[in-house]
C-alpha cells in the first residue's frame, strides 16, 4: 500500500519508527486483551472493550520509561478521564473504530490536549494549526486490532485530513534501521563512608585548644 | 582571649563573606576605618575584647572566631570562576571567602568522613581535537559510556570534587571552583536552570581535567572549558547520529534535551561545532531562541539531582559521631545563621521558642 501522508513532513516528532513502536504497544495490549476474553464465563463485548482499553492505557504509561519521546499527559492512573500521550512532543488520543468514523467524543481536543498543542506550537510555529491527532484501532471480529492509523482530523469540520495506517512492526523490515539509541550513562547515588578510627583524630583547632579551655 | 593571637585574615574573611566594607563595618563598630584595616594587615595584633565582641556580633560568628587559625584560605590562582571576565573583584572576594569557609567546614567533616578519592586525569589538550579526545578519555576512565549522562553532579562528586550548591547573592558568576586539598565546585543558586548547571559543572569539570595548574579565566581556557563541557555531555558519534535520524526542526532539538539533559543553545551550539548545521541555520536558531526568550529561559527543563555527598556526610557525621550541624557551628565558631548561608543547612538550636506573653485577667 502506497502512503500518501508521511506524518512526519508535518509532525517533525511523529517519526515512523515511534509509530510502530506504539502501534505495536498497542497491538500487543489488545490482543492479550481479546485472549484474555471469556464469553464462556458470560463475559460480553462490553467487558472485552473496557479491558482493552485499560491494558491499551496501562501498557503505554509503562512504556513511557522505556521511551523518553513518549509521556502520558492525562489519564496515566486510569478512570473516567480522557487518555492523553504525546508522541514526540505531539497530543494524540486513540479510539476503537474506522478512521473515517470518529466518535463525537474524540472529534474535538481535550483540554489537556490544547495545553501541549499550544505548547508544541510555542516551540515549532511550522507545525499544521487546527488541527488534532487521533491513533484510529480497527478491530476484527475477535477484537484484535487488524489495522492501526494515525489519524490528523480538523478541529472546525471534525473530518479526517490526513490517514497514515500504522506498519506492524515485525513486518517493516525496517527495525534494525532504528537500532535502539544508546541507553544513559547509571551512576550510583553517591554516599559518604564514615573513617573508622574517627575518634582518634583530631582537628587544627582541637590541637591548639578546645573552646572550653 | 588574650592567651590567643588574633587572626586579621578572619577578620577579612568573615568581612568579605558578608560583604561589608572596612568603612561600614567600622562605622558599626564604632572605630575608625585605618585601625580596622590595621588589624586586618596584622599591623595591630590584639583588639579589646570588647571590640571583639562587637565585630563578632556584626559579621555573625562567636568572638572565638577571630582566634583560630586560618589553614587553608583559597586564592585567586587557584580559583576559576564561571563568567570571570565581567565579575567584579568583591564578588570574587566574597565567593572565596565562602569557598575558605566551605572548606573549614568540610576540614571539620574530613575527620570523621572519608572523600570519595580524586580521580580526575589531568590532560594536556589545548586543539579542539584533542579536547574532544580528553572528554572521551573521562567518559571512559569514569565508565560512563557514550550516551547521555543523566546525573553529571554524581559523576563529579564520586571523583572526589565536592559539589555546593549555594553560591547566593553573586549573579554575576554562574559557578566557580577550586583545586586543592579540597575540589570543590560551588553552583549558583539564584539561577534556575537545571540544564544550565549540569553544564556549569561539566565546565568546572573542564578547567580539573585541563587546566591543572593553570591560570584560567582567559577568555581562551573559558572556551576550552566549555568546549570541554559540550564533547563530555554530548558525545559526538552517538549525538550526531541522533541529532541526523530526523529532520531539523525544534522538537527534535527539544526531544534531544529530554534525552540528553542539556540545553538547547548547547545542543545547537553542539551541533554548530560537529559541522551538523550549516552557519546560516545556526545564526537563525540563535535568532529563534533569543526571540522566544529561550536564552534566558528555556522550556522542558531537565530534574536535576543536587549534591549528595556533602548533605550523606552530614548526615553521617550527625547519626554516627553526634557531630550535628549545631556541634558544627560550635567547633567552628560560626552563628547557626552564618553556618545556614555557608552550607545551606539548618540549624536546629536549643533555644525554646519564644512565644508571646499571654495576659491573664483576673
């Protein structure tokens, strides 16, 4: 398939090897989701999606301390609150279902998400304005994502611009291209050592008298 | 007292501590300018108690003060402060005499505590090829490898520099440090930016490991330092890979500051000197980051881990030998409030609160 959108011409932090990388997180966490399902045990469609979405949150803010230019803004702890990340310094939101078929409730930004467009736009004026970024999961009948998109939406027609459906990660061919950047320096903390025959010695000024001389 | 010799150096160290001119320390004491500028210069040994007293009251330590010995006063030459060249003398003066009374403290300190021990090389390296080759032969020599270095001020400390953070009231230097029986690297408090003392220690890490010996403070050694601290923070061959895996653009450089925790006017400036921007974008980043207020401020600041040798050995010092920060200020003879300005730290003192006087009606 034929990209059209590269997003990151526009998006300067939105580089492909970050998308797989959380397309691939993404598709990992709901798919031991849908294993995980057990219609057996009465468990419904909506069980199958509450769980989904919650390992999806989850393994994303675990993976944020294995990627520095990945951090989640909103929604870390899970609960009722709109699930924030920013890849690469830029707010994106995930919803199950068609990219062309945005849910009314992600068709807008959050407030969260209006903070580090602004903050995003303070830093880089070139980027695209107006507009939000949502991570579309189209799931198949057994509930695993069979396709992953990146999805820029305009914030006034609430339609997708532009669509960039999200490589496996396995399948790229192209990991070893973006070999793992080098891991910081660890440095242990760095803690004082008492001398063991401290009370033998003496200072300067002990030697030449104590104050109550 | 009169048993003891007094000692004009403490009078001047204390003075310059607290930046008080001879004139105004006079006029508070009630003597005139030359006999105290005697007594400073040893001209006039032993003042009244009395006026012992008074000049301890107003320079903030005990009388005994005056009467110790003064062992290891830091001089201009072995000192090299960050920005030198526009700081004024009685700044320098006054950030000596803390750094004299930082080291009267740690010599208390070092009889109890063992230093970690001084393991910085020193290299003779003055092309910017062979800078580059001395900040990589720390790197290795430290073991810390070729990627960011997330905490530069442990890096110093377990090779034996003591790191302070509490240069105050001195915005005209950014930091300065010390070579001697004690290496130490005092950092200014009144700036705010993390990012800024990382390299401000990576600098005075430079003038260790380049200039050991030297006099520093040309402008010359200023920018070998600081040369220096850019190879040691930013290591060429896996920064320059990083700063090419994307186009230019701010959120890259910003996502390398996250990485790297350093500045962005470092990595810009970086990036100017590996030949990895052009000199015509290089002048409009600067253009860019003046405009946006970045040079003074910038955004995404890295957590910057303070010192922790010099607070782990008071600790240590309080739990183990009961040398609390109060015994601290008593053996040195320094106020619990001229202590606190000296290290920091607070000083927990006997004295019960005072509390307003209840009226009873009957």
């Amino acid at each position: 398939m034929t990209q059209t959108w590269l997003p990151w011409n526009d998006y300067p932090g939105l580089t492909r090897e970050r998308l797989l990388i959380v397309g691939d997180i993404i598709r990992d966490a709901r798919g031991e989701a849908a294993d995980d399902h057990r219609p057996d045990k009465y468990e419904t469609n909506w069980s199958l999606g509450v769980r989904g979405y919650e390992r999806t949150c989850g393994a994303i803010s675990w993976s944020v301390q294995e990627h520095p230019w990945l951090s989640v803004v909103s929604g870390a702890g899970g609960g009722p609150v709109h699930f924030v990340m920013t890849i690469g310094g830029h707010p994106v939101r995930f919803y199950r279902g068609e990219p062309d078929e945005i849910p009314a409730r992600y068709q807008q930004p959050s407030l969260p998400e209006v903070v580090e467009l602004q903050r995003a736009l303070a830093i880089d004026s070139n980027l695209p304005e107006g507009r939000c970024l949502r991570i579309a999961i189209d799931n198949d009948a057994t509930g695993r994502p069979s396709a992953i998109y990146l999805v820029e939406i305009d914030e006034e027609l609430a339609t997708p611009t532009n669509v960039y459906l999200i490589p496996e990660l396995e399948q790229s061919g192209t990991v070893a291209e973006f070999a793992r950047p080098i891991p910081p320096a660890e440095i242990p903390p760095v803690t004082a050592e008492a001398i063991e025959d401290a009370g033998q010695v003496t200072t300067d000024h002990k030697k030449t008298g104590s104050r109550d001389e | 007292m009169s048993d003891r010799e007094f000692v004009g150096a403490r009078l001047q160290l204390a003075r310059s501590f607290n930046q008080v001119t001879l004139t105004k320390l006079a006029e508070t004491v009630s003597v005139s300018f030359g006999l105290l500028g005697h007594y400073e210069n040893g001209l006039r040994k032993q003042p009244a108690d009395d006026l012992v007293a008074a000049l301890a009251r107003a320079l903030k330590v005990e009388p005994r003060f005056f009467f110790e010995p003064l062992p290891d006063v830091w001089q201009e030459a072995e000192c090299s402060f960050r920005r030198r060249a526009a700081t004024p003398e009685g700044v320098k003066k006054r950030a000596r005499a803390h750094g004299t009374l930082i080291g009267l403290v740690v010599r208390e300190l070092a009889n109890h505590v063992r230093f970690p021990e001084y393991r910085i090389p020193s290299i003779e390296a003055r092309s910017l090829d062979e800078i580059e080759q001395a900040a990589e032969t720390c790197r290795l020599n430290w073991e810390l490898g070729f990627g960011p270095i997330p905490h530069v001020g442990r890096v110093a400390e377990r090779n034996g520099v003591i790191l302070v953070q509490r240069l105050r009231h001195a915005d005209k230097i950014d930091a300065f440090s010390r070579r001697g029986p004690f290496s130490v690297v005092v950092l200014n408090t009144a700036r705010t930016s993390t990012s800024r003392w990382i390299f401000d220690i990576a600098h005075e890490l430079g003038h260790f490991v380049l200039h050991d010996g030297l006099a520093t403070g040309s402008k010359e050694t200023e920018e070998q330092a600081n040369y220096f601290a850019a190879a040691f923070l930013l290591s060429p061959k896996a920064f320059a890979r990083e700063f090419r895996s994307r186009q230019f653009s701010w959120t890259l450089v910003f996502d390398l500051k996250r990485r790297w925790f350093v500045s962005a006017s470092a990595i810009i400036r970086r990036a100017y000197n590996l030949g990895l921007l052009d000199p015509i974008l290089y002048r409009r980043c600067y253009q860019h980051m003046s405009v946006q207020g970045w040079l003074k401020s910038e955004p995404y600041e890295p957590e910057f881990a303070g010192p922790e040798w010099l607070p782990s050995a008071f600790q240590l010092a309080a739990k183990r030998f009961n040398l609390t920060a109060a015994a601290l200020c008593d053996r040195l003879y320094l106020t619990p409030e001229m202590f606190s300005d000296v290290t920091g730290l607070p000083v927990a003192t006997d004295r019960p609160a005072i509390t307003k006087p209840r009226i009873v009606k009957r």
